[in-house]
C-alpha cells in the first residue's frame, strides 16, 4: 500500500504490535507463543485527509492508535510525520511530537482529572507548552475556544467540574483542548460511540470543522460504518491485526470487495434506507490472535473459503483507482 502515495504527510510503514504470551505452552516447530495485535500495517494520509478505521471489536484499531501517538512502541516498523520518524520526533523533542499529534479517547468521563476545574484542565497544556504571555491571556484563549465550540456561557462551564457537565459536553472539551494546541495530526478513538445519538452528528460536525480548520490529518477509529463513510476521505477495513480492503469511502462501501467487508456493510441497514439488500451472517468468532496464519486469517469464517486460502495469506489486489483487497477470489 505504501506506493500508492510517495510523498505522503503520514506514512505507517510495516508497523507490528506483538506480545509474547507468558507462560504459554510452546506451539509445534518450537514457535513461542504471540499475539499479534497489529500485523504489518502500511498506510498514508495526506495533509488534512480523515482516514476512517473500521472493524469489530478485538481488531486492533485501537492498538494502531495508541501506536501512532507514541503510547505504544511498535514491535516493528515505524511511522512518518513529514517524512521524519515519530520515534526521532518524541526522542528529541517530546513537547513538540504531543503539540503535533493528540489523541481523543472514546471515554470521555476518562479523560479528565475529577477534582479540577474545566479552566484548570484546559490551560494545564497551555502553561505545559508555554502557549499564551499569561494566565489572563490563557483564559480568554479558553473562553473564545469554548464558546466557537457551543458552549455557552463559556465563563460558567470554566468553573464546572466534569461530573457536573454530560457525556456530549465532555467530548466538545476533550476536542477543543487537543485543538488549543494546533496538532496537524489527530486520532479520533471511537470519539461518540458513547454517546447519545441525538448528539453524535455535533461531535462530529465539529471535529471535522476543526480539522478543517486546521488542515490536519485524522485517523477516524470506529465500528460504525455508516458514520465512518459520513466523515472519511478513505477508509480502511481491519480484521485480526491486518488490512483487508481500503480505498475512498465510496469504494469500500458501495462496491466492498473482501468478503469480510461485504459481511460488514449489508449487516449496516442505515448506509442507504433505499437500498434492500440481505444480511451476511458471518459464522462463528474471530480465531485467536495468537500466531495466526499461515493462510488467510478470514479463511475459517469466509463463505467462498477454499483449501488455497488455508495455505497463504492473499497478496493485495489492485482494483482499480487506489481500492485494493487482500483475497485471492477477487476476479475470478
């Protein structure tokens, strides 16, 4: 997937999590146990493009996003910011690598310190970063955040504490906190999967508003494909730790390819309520992430699974226009 793009602004190259299971038994051939939690990931994104991330839960999205702003170190691989290395970025200069990537939890409850005040924790990152001549200055930069934000009167939720706020409210703050600090690279972690639908489509809106603004690069984490299409540029199809399929969001979703994704997208009635089509009841659960393979990890759910697919794991197949799928079924 890497050639695709080769001056990319994020450039996710060959990156792995594995872990080493302890005290498990070691396999036959002598192989230790390990669980594969992101396997060999490659992906780019341009200046200001929303990338959605979608699959079922136990995929490894999350994992990718902790890797991408450095919470997690990747077993292998690596991931480029402007052609230089995250690793070199937080190694030399951490303040600088957090100003430039920020992250935004899918709990918003989590997110903040309890016992401090709504002021209290949006200026922490502004005196953290030396951001604004004074606390005066700080202030009124919070206030005019708050309120671009539509939370009115900013001065009364400045003196709150979180668990006087709603579950919306928290994540409008846990967004415009990260923004006080003009990141160029955000990861959205199941941003509203925890809240009310009646003000998903606010969140959203607004993040996409601010990144926008921004010019920034978002990686949209989510299982909700009918939200992923709303707000990606493109999107990518995880399953056990791999990419299946990726493309623009109207390729994946009107014309899915992989099996794996044909199931996803007919079980998601909201995409299109014109549209009738039959729900693909995907057998079974999703094996076991320890030493997967060698064949295709889909294979033993797959419907149109033969012996060849429990022999290899499929090469990605160029569909045309930058949409590509890892099965070895497609075209024939």
């Amino acid at each position: 997937m890497s050639e695709q793009k080769k001056k990319a602004y994020i450039d996710i190259q060959d990156v792995s999590v594995f872990y080493p299971v302890k005290g498990g038994k070691l396999f036959a051939q002598g192989e230790k146990p390990i669980v594969k939690a992101v396997n060999g990931i490659s992906l780019q994104m341009e200046k200001g493009e929303v990338l959605g991330l979608i699959g079922e839960s136990g995929c490894g999205k999350s994992t990718l996003g902790r890797i991408l702003v450095r919470l997690e170190e990747p077993t292998r691989g690596d991931v480029l910011i402007d052609g230089v290395s995250t690793h070199e970025l937080i190694r030399k200069d951490p303040k600088k690598f957090r100003r430039m990537v920020q992250i935004v939890f899918q709990n918003p409850f989590d997110t903040f310190t309890p016992r401090d005040t709504i002021e209290k924790i949006m200026m922490r990152p502004l005196k953290i970063h030396n951001i604004g001549k004074d606390d005066q200055e700080r202030h009124k930069m919070c206030v005019e955040s708050l309120e671009a934000g539509g939370l009115r009167p900013a001065e009364d939720i400045l003196r709150r504490y979180p668990h006087e706020l709603s579950g919306g409210q928290l994540q409008r703050i846990s967004i415009l906190r990260s923004m006080l600090l003009n990141p160029t690279f955000i990861i959205a972690d199941e941003p509203v999967s925890m809240l009310d639908v009646s003000v998903r489509a606010d969140i959203i809106n607004m993040l996409l508003e601010l990144s926008r603004e921004k010019n920034a690069s978002v990686v949209f984490i989510s299982h909700d494909i009918a939200l992923t299409r709303y707000i990606s540029d493109r999107i990518a199809v995880m399953y056990l730790g791999r990419i299946v399929e990726y493309g623009t969001a109207d390729q994946v979703v009107k014309n899915p390819q992989h099996p794996y994704t044909q199931a996803l997208i007919s079980n998601c009635a909201s995409i299109d309520p014109d549209e009738e089509s039959a729900a693909i009841d995907i057998q079974g659960e999703p094996p076991t992430p320890i030493n997967p393979g060698p064949g295709c990890f889909f294979a033993e759910r797959c419907p149109h699974a033969t012996q060849e697919c429990l022999k290899k794991y499929p090469e990605y197949r160029d569909l045309g226009d930058g949409h590509i799928a890892a099965c070895m079924h497609i075209g024939k």
